[in-house]
C-alpha cells in the first residue's frame, strides 16, 4: 500500500498489531460498549445507545482528543485546534466547559485532566473506527505481502466501509479541517490499493465503472487515472485507454502547467506497444516439487511425473509430521488418497513416498493390496511379509491376524517407517496394517473413500488441470511433435478428460506411430462411441480399470450407474436422479452417495453428482449392454424430461402469476418440485440451467419433442440471465432443425417463438422478426394461440426497435387482443407496457404513461413481481420522455433491484442504460458516466452490438460533459462503427456529435 498516508498507529480489542495476542496494559481497558468515530460525524455511543457529544465545538474537543491517541493536549494546543489564531477572549473557559460536559457524557475515567491539559485515557483501538480502520489496514498488507489478495481485498474493504460520508463531518477548527484533508488522502490511497489488487486479481472490467467517476470527482489524482488506463486495456479498450492518457496530459497542462509523471507516461508507452506484460495480471511462479528419493521397497517412481505439487507438498507435510519434533504428540500420521480408477493414486502416492523418504530413515514398506480386483489381498499374509522385511525370523511370527498386528507394531516401536499401503478395499482390510506407534506413518490409495478409517487425512485425486495434462502428453509423445500441432494436441487430452491414464496410452499409442500425427490420433479420439476401444495400450486401458470398479457394484447400484450416465448434462441434482431411476429421493441418495464412496461418480455439490467424462462412456456402454429390456432407457430419459417439464412449469408460473402460458403445456405424467417463494424457485432454475437445456436437445426426437419445446419455452428466462443465452440458443436451434424434420408445425410453431426471443435478446432484430413472422404462421396453421400471442408481441417490439412504429402498434394492438381472447391479463400487460414505448417514440408521452400504468396496475393485481418491474421500466421510460426525471429515476430504480435479485442480466444492464440517460439529461454526467460503464459491464456477452453501441453513445456525452474529450471521441468513433456496420440509422447522429470534435 504504497503512498497511502500513515495514521497514528492503534491497537484494536484484545489485540496486538503483530501478534494477534491480548498486550493492552490495564490502564487501556476499555469501558464495555464505549464506542466512537471520526469516520463521519463525531459520535460517541454505549452498546447501541447513542450518547450526546454536544455543539460543534465540543464535538471538535473530542475529535482532537481521539485523534491524539491518549497522548494528553495542554489547554493551548486545544485552543488552537478549535480556533486557530482567532480565538475568543473566554476560550480557556469555554474549553474547560466542554471537557467538564464531556466528563459527564462519558464513562469514568475516560476523560482526565493532566498537566493543565486533557487526554482520553482507557480507549482501546476498536473502539475508534479510524484505529479499526487503520489495524484493518495493517492486516491487509500482511495478506497482500503474503500473497493473499483475496484476503487482503476483504480487509480492504471493510476498512473502507467504516467511512459514513466526510470525516469530521461539521467539526469546525483549523485542526478538524486539518485532519479531514489528511483522512481522505488516506482513504483514497487505500481506495486506490485496493483498486490495484482488484486489477491483479483480472477483475478489471468491473473496475473500470468504479474508477471513471473516480477520475471525475479527483481529476488530478493520477495513480486513478494510471488504473483507470489499465483497466480499460485489459478490457480490450486500447483507444479509450489511451485517450484517458491525453486528457489527462492536456488537463495536467492546463490546470498546473505540468506533464503528467514519468510513470503514467512509461503506462502510454506500454499500451502503444501492447506490451503483453500488460495483458493479464502477474501470477506466482509455482515452488518446484521436491527431489524424488529411492526408499527400501517403494516402486520407482515414473520419470515423467507432472503435476501435482500442492497435493505432493500437502501429503509429505502431513507424514513428515509424523517425525517431526514439533509433531504435537500425534502418534502416527496417515493420508487416504481416493479416486477413480486411472487418476493416478499410485503415482502420487509413490512420488510422494520419495519425496517424504529423508523423514523416514528406518524404512519404508509396499504392497498392492489388489483391492479394485475379484481376489484382495489378505491382512494376514500382507503382515507376514511386512514382518519377514523388518527381520523377523519365519519361526517367530505367529498365526492369527490379530497377534501378527499386535507383533508388527511391537516391531515398529521406536521406529521412523512409512507404510505405503496401495489400492486398498476398505478401511477394514487397512487397519490391521496400521503403525501404532509415533514416528511411523502410513499412506493408502483405495477407490473407495475411507470415512470410516477414524485420524486419517483424506484426499480425493481429481483429474489434472489441462496444463498439467498437456505436460504430461508433450514429455510422452516429444515436444517438437506437439508443438507444431498444440490445438490437437489439447483437443487429445480433452478427450482423455484430462485423467492420466488415458492420457498416458494416447500418448503411448501416438510415441509409437511414427507415421501418425497429433491430428490423426485427435480424430480418432473425436467419436465418443469408439472412444473407449482407443484408450488401450499393450496391457493397459481404460475400460478395464472402469470395469474392475463396476464389477464389484450391487444390482442396484449397478443400474443406478448405468441409467445416470444416460444423461448429457454436466451434472444432476438429486431430485432429477429420482426421476431417472423412478425412486423415492432417499433411496436414490442412498445409492448415489454408494456410488460417489467407489469413486464411480463425484460429488460436484450438496445434492449434485457428475461422472467423468470417460466414465459416462462407459456408464452408457454398460446401458447399452446390460439394461433390460432395452426400452428402460428411453422410460428413464422421458421421466427426467417430465420432471423438467412439470418443475419449469411451476417457476414459471411463481414468476408469472396469472400468465395462461402454463395451461398450453403438455402434459406430464410426474409432478415436478414446489417452492416456497420465486427466490427458491430461480435457484432451482439457474443451478439447473446446464442439465436442463442438455436434457432438451437430448430430447428433441419425435416422441418427446413437445414436451421439449414446451420445456424450452417454460425456461424463457435462461436467455436473458446472460450466464446461460449460448446454450439456450443452442437448444432453440436444435428444436426449430427437429420440429421442422418431424413436420410437426406446433412444435415448430413453439420453437420459432423461442428463437425469435434468442434473437431479440441478441440484439438481431432482423432474423428476430423473420422468426417470429414464420412462428405465427405455424400457429395458425396449428390453431396454437399461445406461440399467435407471443409473436405478435414480439414483432410490436422489434417494430419499434426498427422505428417502424404504426407497423409495432399493430402488431401491439393485435397482441392485446390475442392476450384477452386467451383471457391472459400477464400477457395483455405485457403488450401494453410495449405499446407505451410504441407512443412514446411517437412523441404521445401522455398516452405512453397511462399505458405503462395500465400495464403496472394488471402485474401489481396479479403479484407479478419480475413483469412487474419490465413495466417500471417501460414507466420509467415515458416519464423520462415527459421530462419527469425524479420519478422517472425512481422508477427505473425499482426496476433495477428487481432485475438484480432476479439475475435478468439483460434487463439489469438496459435499467442501468436508462439511468445513465435521464441523468445525462439531469445534468449529472459523473453519475451518468459511472452508470454506463456498469451497464457495458453487465452487457458483457448479451444484449447485442446495437445496445452496446446506444450505451457507448451515452457515455460518450458523458464524458464530453466531465471535459473528458479524448474518451468521448473514442467511445463515439466505436459507436460509429458498430451502427455501420449494422446499416442502423442512429449512425447519423453520431457523425453528427463527432463532427465538432474533429473540427477542434
């Protein structure tokens, strides 16, 4: 924290600066509850009860005696403070009045006299917000200095929070006035600190909103400006970036005479020459992993190992402290690594072992003990030979498991050995093999996790990192093959799903043909059904490894298994696994929780499961061969379809109170989840978002087409969220290709008018209207009213986004009345509120707000709380147009929170759009500024180019106003450039704005 100005040095409750530990010394115990601040106005409370601190005067007695730290001020020190050289002729009197005042206020003892002087005594550091603020402060820099930035950002911020408006707020005296100056430099440099780690964590799109009203409100400060240039080149913002260099260069200029600081301009130079040092935030160069060591009857370990190191440095840590002085009386150490088969238990754990070797001087001992196979190895004959390595003659060992074990750990007394104790059954074949005694430890692998092996430290091995899985194929197949081909060569490990031993025979294969290259082995990598048959090697493969695993399941968890993997989403909920298996939810946890402790399938999450990619493979082959009779599987896909479809039915009904889209659904044979309010059912929505768009492509063939539409349909709000529009679109694409194969024109009716919603979200209001003019033609034609409704409300909308507004009223008007006949009131305010942006366009302002209030009256009737806040907006809009900018702000607020707490990205940004609009009318082009850069932020990825450019025009005048005209120019020059390049007529009007710019 660099330049941030020092504050007197605190001590907050109980602790210590730089220990942490309790050091006040009694005479600053504090009164309990006795609490002030300077952060703001002077207050004094006790517990929550607010204490009186008296005039302005007063209130600057006790601010100067805070702020000297218990150190005592003479009575003319404090004169001066409250008057400077002007004081009145009764100020020792009145000084004395207010410290006798304040003794009262406060507890006893607080405020004492000394030296003919005062001092607050018995005050620890979190009783004064600016000592929390500073300790605070302190803390954040040791965590920044440790390389903490998570840490240290939290810290920083809650610094920040402390601030409650202008420090000494209303203190008068040349000394309050003093302090307040020096306060704020303070809290702007730990602003601008944590602006910094915020910038080296990538978060510097959100920056950039931030950082522009900053620069606005403190022109001057250039280390904003120097973070401001940053942010927008790392946001892909080149031009702008270096406009923020000129305006500050001219207005440096201008207002000083002086150029800007050689660090600033060194910033100019970097971005001119996309230095790529610049690009992404810098990021710790990784400890190397320890040197490997050959232990007694460890296997050697593979030369090629990669990856790994937290994993290899978190288990050697834990078993050196088996041995370590320092060990804390643990008797023994022992880590349990878990995982599925292929991931490489025993290659990080015999890594591991060499690694951990030097702690372990008397030896160390192996044995597969074949757990994953039909036959594991027996405690007792494991023991037998464990006792023959530590020099137990034959004769002496004796006979039954327990007195082997007993004997064994007898042997190990006073002895440092590491017991690695590979693919292990469960915790009852291990723990007959444990050391008992301090200095020893033991390190298992197992398939299955060992909850059960009570003081074990467990571990699950995931699959590498596809870093770790190129290094990985570049040290087995040479690295000049693979980099002349590096983008097949991910697509490789991608297919491998990044687990090592898939990874190893691909690369084993590809080694040994010369002839082959990176892409021939990447093609044949690329067909899912043959995948499984081209992962082997010699003796090794992958289906083998997951065969041993499936082999030992139960009938019922082996079609738990099979059935699951049918699925294509990512992952699947609980309830959803219910579904597909056709049982109760406990049941089914029982068998799911079974399956994730054989390591056949994960736990993403509480309530949710996933396969590995090669794994669901296998699961559907397993499917395919052993699910009988062969028609459960499409029984299992149509039962997880209709939980969808009855569960989306019911968010969208909660979300839509009173919209009869819920009525022209199909039908469903399973009832799908309730909710206790919207907020539960968006949550299930949005985590559901990828297994249920997966679900409806995979269900897009003829006997479930319907019910995937209709499910498709019943997700609308997926489209707008932003995290979701890709898929959402992908599935829409896929619907419209199968209802148009299968002639079917009411799924094809249906899937045009989610489509048409894809591409007004989009922004592509011409394929928009083509779809939506296809859509109703295909629900005539079916006599399908709902998709008749929706279309027609639709191309009202892109009318007006096209200016073709006598066509939009039309098309509104015909919407409406659809809507009625319907008897859809949800429906008919929707189209109202769209008709009132239709009359404001045409300059009928007051007709656009009493249909917007229409619109509102029918959502607010029927408790619809998200349409609700789409007809603020559209309320917003037309009060703006009336010039009615304080209601139209206050409804375009109300908009706001809604569409934020409904995580509806699109409509977040446009309110946020709109807001920056009426302020820029309001004259506050610093807020409006601010705004837009949020709603760029928010629109990141959805909404389209043609809103992206409205939001760069307004932001542009923005900056024009903030005398930021560089920025301006080049925001007007991208705007420009977007409405060219879509033929849209607003690109007149900003030639227009940029035509005195380039004159000047």
């Amino acid at each position: 924290m660099d330049g941030v100005p020092r504050v007197p040095e605190q001590r907050y409750a109980g602790t210590s600066k730089s220990t942490g530990s309790t050091e006040l010394p009694e005479a600053m115990e504090v009164p309990a509850g006795l609490r002030f601040s300077v952060l703001g106005p002077v207050r004094a409370w006790r517990g929550d009860e607010p204490l009186t601190t008296g005039s302005p005067q007063q209130r600057a007695l006790l601010a100067a005696l805070l702020l000297r730290e218990g150190r005592t001020a003479t009575a003319a020190e404090l004169i001066d403070a409250l008057w400077g050289d002007e004081p009145p002729s009764q100020a020792l009197a009145a000084v004395r009045t207010y410290a006798s005042r304040l003794r009262k206020i406060l507890d006893p003892g607080v405020l004492v006299s000394e030296s003919g002087g005062y001092a607050i005594r018995s005050v620890s550091g979190d009783a004064l917000d600016l000592a929390a603020a500073e300790a605070l402060r302190s803390d954040a820099e040791k965590a920044r200095g440790a390389g903490d930035l998570c840490k240290a950002r939290e810290l920083c911020n809650r610094a920040l929070a402390l601030w409650d408006g202008e420090p000494l707020a209303n203190v008068p005296g040349p000394y309050a006035e003093t302090q307040r100056a020096r306060l704020e430099e303070w809290r702007l440099g730990l602003l601008e600190s944590r602006l910094d780690m915020d910038l080296e964590q990538g978060c510097h799109a959100e920056a950039v909103s931030e950082l522009t009203a900053l620069t606005a409100a403190h022109p001057l400060r250039e280390r904003l400006r120097e973070l401001l240039m940053l942010a927008l080149y790392r946001s892909g913002r080149q031009a702008e970036a270096l406009a923020v260099y000129a305006d500050t260069r001219r207005l440096l200029a201008d207002e000083l005479g002086v150029d800007p600081r050689p660090g600033l301009a060194e910033l100019q130079q970097r971005i001119l020459q996309a230095d790529p040092a610049l690009a992404e935030p810098s990021t710790p160069t990784a400890e190397p992993s320890a040197t490997t060591l050959r232990p007694a009857q460890l296997p050697a370990t593979v030369p090629d190992f990669t990856g790994r190191a937290s994993f290899v440095n978190e288990l050697r840590d834990i078993l050196s402290s088996a041995s370590s002085p320092d060990g804390e009386g643990q008797v023994m150490a022992v880590s349990a690594v878990a995982g599925i088969g292929g991931v490489g238990k025993t290659t990080l754990a015999v890594h591991v072992a060499h690694a951990a070797r030097p702690s372990f001087p008397d030896g160390q001992l192996y044995v597969d003990l074949q757990g994953a196979g039909p036959r594991a190895a027996e405690p007792e004959t494991v023991l037998g030979s464990f006792l023959r390595a530590l020099g137990t003659a034959d004769s002496a060992i004796p006979d039954s498991l327990e007195e082997r074990s007993a004997l064994y750990r007898s042997t190990l007394d006073g002895r440092r050995v590491l017991v690695l104790l590979d693919n292990a059954r469960d915790a009852a074949q291990v723990r007959p093999l444990l050391p008992g005694t301090e200095g020893c430890a033991a390190l298992i692998t197992g398939r299955v996790r060992m909850v059960d092996l009570v003081g074990a430290h467990l571990v699950d091995l995931d699959v590498m990192s596809p870093e770790e899985a190129l290094q990985l194929f570049t040290k087995i197949v040479g690295a000049e093959r693979v980099a002349s081909e590096r983008e097949a060569a991910l697509d490789v490990v991608a297919a491998c799903g990044f687990l090592p031993l898939a990874i190893r025979i691909a690369a084993s294969r590809l080694a040994a043909r010369r002839t082959w290259t990176v892409s021939v082995l990447a093609a044949k990598l690329a067909d899912e059904r043959r995948r499984l048959d081209e992962l082997q090697a010699g003796d090794l493969a992958v289906k083998a490894t997951f065969e041993l695993g499936y082999g030992q399941l139960e009938p019922a968890q082996a079609r738990a298994f099979r059935l699951l993997g049918l699925a294509d989403g990512p992952d699947i909920s609980l309830a959803a696994a219910a579904a597909v298996l056709d049982l109760p939810v406990e049941p089914t946890e029982d068998l799911l929780e079974s399956l994730v402790d054989t390591s056949l399938l994960e736990s993403a999450a509480p309530g949710r499961y996933r396969y590995h990619d090669l794994v669901r493979l296998y699961a559907r082959a397993c499917a395919e061969r052993d699910e009988l009779p062969p028609e459960e599987r499409e029984a299992a896909m149509s039962r997880l379809l209709d939980f969808y479809l009855a569960t989306a039915a019911r968010v969208y009904a909660i979300e839509r109170p009173g919209d009869r889209l819920v009525d022209h659904l199909e039908a469903t044979r399973r009832s799908g989840l309730t909710f206790k309010n919207r907020h539960e059912a968006q949550d299930w929505l949005y985590a559901e978002a990828n297994a249920l768009l997966a679900c409806v492509q995979q269900c897009a063939g003829s006997a479930t087409l319907r019910r995937s539409v209709d499910l498709l349909w019943a997700a609308k709000d997926l489209a707008e969220s932003g995290a979701n529009s890709k898929q959402y679109e992908a599935a829409a694409l896929a619907l419209r290709e199968a209802a148009e194969q299968s002639g079917d024109t009411r799924s094809q009716g249906r899937a045009l008018t989610t489509l048409t919603n894809v591409h007004l979200v989009a922004g592509r209001f011409d394929q928009a209207d083509e779809e939506a003019r296809h859509a109703m033609q295909c629900a005539r034609t079916a006599g399908d009213l709902a998709p008749s409704c929706w279309a027609a409300n639709d191309r009202g909308i892109i009318a007006l986004y096209q200016n073709r507004n006598a066509e939009g009223e039309a098309y509104l008007q015909q919407a409406i009345e659809s809507f009625r006949l319907d008897e859809n009131l949800a429906g008919e305010a929707s189209a109202l509120c769209n008709l009132s942006r239709i009359h404001l366009a045409m300059g009928h302002s007051a007709s656009a707000v009493d249909l917007a209030q229409q619109g509102i009256a029918i959502y607010d009737r029927l408790g619809h709380t998200l349409r609700g806040a789409n007809g603020r907006y559209a309320l917003g809009l037309a009060l703006t147009g009336r010039g009615e900018l304080t209601l139209a702000t206050a409804r375009l607020t109300e908009a706001l929170e809604v569409f934020r707490d409904s995580r509806q990205r699109l409509w977040e940004g446009m309110t946020l759009f709109r807001l920056a609009e009426a302020h820029l009318i309001d004259r506050e082009p610093a807020a409006s500024a601010a705004l837009s850069e949020q709603a760029l932020a928010v629109l990141r990825g959805i909404g389209g180019e043609w809103r992206r450019g409205n939001v760069l025009t307004v932001l542009g005048r923005a900056l024009e106003s903030l005398n930021q005209r560089g920025r301006a120019r080049v925001c007007w020059q991208e705007a420009l450039s977007i409405y060219e390049l879509l033929g849209s007529p607003e690109a007149s009007d900003v030639r227009d704005l940029l035509t005195p710019a380039a004159a000047a």
